[in-house]
C-alpha cells in the first residue's frame, strides 16, 4: 500500500475503478470537502482523506 496526493492518485488505480474514484471526488467536492490523500493497494483505492475545502 501507498500513499498519494490526490493530484496523483489516478495514475496509480486500475482503470476499471476509475468511475468509482471519480464520484468519491465529486461526492466530496458537493459536500464543500476535498480528497486530499488516497492510500492505494494493488491498483486499488482503499481510504480516502477528505476535509473541509478552504475558503
């Protein structure tokens, strides 16, 4: 397992799991948070870090 920046996680997830990345993004992203951090383990994105998106 690793650990990326959200900017750079994509390239590390396999490419049938990306829909799945992209909504987690977006569901953050309408909720006012962001993805900052993803903890990826064989091409797949395990946790996610979110916060409260800055002013």
């Amino acid at each position: 397992m690793a650990t990326y920046d959200a900017t750079e996680a994509h390239k590390h997830i396999k490419p049938e799991l990306m829909p799945e990345f992209k909504k987690a993004l977006a569901d953050a992203e309408a909720q006012g948070q962001e993805v900052y951090s993803v903890i990826v383990g064989n091409g797949v994105p395990l946790m996610y870090s979110v916060r409260d998106k800055q002013p």
